[in-house]
C-alpha cells in the first residue's frame, strides 16, 4: 500500500517523536533465524548510504530542542540490475527500547512503510529481514528510521538480492 506524504508532513515526522506511532513490541528474529537466513545462497550487491557512500552506518541516536534529529538513514538503489529481495541488518549497541521503521520510496514520489516494530533487541546482536516491493516496483531509496533514547547506537546496512 503506497501513502502520499506532503513535504511538511515528511518534515514534521523527521523532527517529531516517532514513540508510540510504530506500533506493539515485537521480538526481533533469534540468532538461529538470523543465521539460517544468512547462509542462504544468495546473490547480494551492498546498497551504499547516499551522503556518506558507505555500506555500513553506524549512529548515535541525538536529540535537540525539535526532538531525534538524526533517525533516518537513506540507501540508494542501483538503477539497473534485478533485485528480488532488500535485507536489512540492524545490530545494536545497548539494550534499549528501539522504535525501527523500513520505508521503500519510488520514483513517482510515493512511499511503502514495509516494516514498523518497537523492540528490545539484545545488544551486540545481529538482526536480519527480508522485504519485497508491496507494490512489485522497483524503489529508488531503502528509507531506515531508527528513533530512541539519547544516546543508544546501532549499525544498519541493507543488501538488494537475487533468488
């Protein structure tokens, strides 16, 4: 399901708190799920962050007088190829509340909020999820949100996939 955001809605989420909006708590994957996941033969290409041009993304959650200014983390997706699958790895620092949101964005301005949990993940544990494109589009930018205490860390990368 695709959601039209204006600018200033877009805007307004960045800078407000997104506790609460995300949803219940759920239990992220267990080690075992994460690691039988990984072992899968897979053909993957790292997406590249695209302020930085780096793979990996390590962040400390900050917040100002508008509230966690640095939650989202934009991977851009290679214009050509065939990519079945995203996966994205998320590994925290401390064992603290997150509030964790996966958003596809396509070339026609739209958007798909392809996952949203608040967890408690332990630290220093590696978490790995597979998504498709709801609409079978091809996004253009893998949007990860990631909101909490001040302070607290995690690394995220995000792979794109062939079967």
């Amino acid at each position: 399901m695709k959601k039209r955001y204006l600018l200033g809605l877009v805007l307004f989420a960045s800078l407000g708190s997104v506790t609460g909006i995300l949803g219940a708590d759920v239990k992220a994957d267990t080690p075992a799920q994460v690691v039988s996941q990984a072992n899968q033969s897979n053909t993957c290409t790292d997406l590249l962050e695209v302020t930085t041009g780096q793979a990996q993304i390590r962040k400390v959650i900050r917040f100002s007088l508008f509230g966690p200014g640095n939650i989202h983390v934009d991977f851009a997706v290679p214009p050509t190829g065939t990519i079945d699958f995203y996966e994205v790895t998320f590994i925290p620092e401390n064992n603290a509340s997150y509030q964790i949101q996966v958003n596809f964005r396509y070339p026609d301005g739209l958007q798909s909020t392809v996952f949203s949990t608040t967890a408690t993940p332990v630290a220093n544990q590696t978490y790995s999820r597979r998504f498709v494109s709801p609409t079978g589009e091809r996004p253009f930018l893998i949007n990860t949100s990631v909101a909490g205490e001040n302070n607290i860390a995690y690394t995220i990368s995000v792979r794109g996939c062939r079967n």
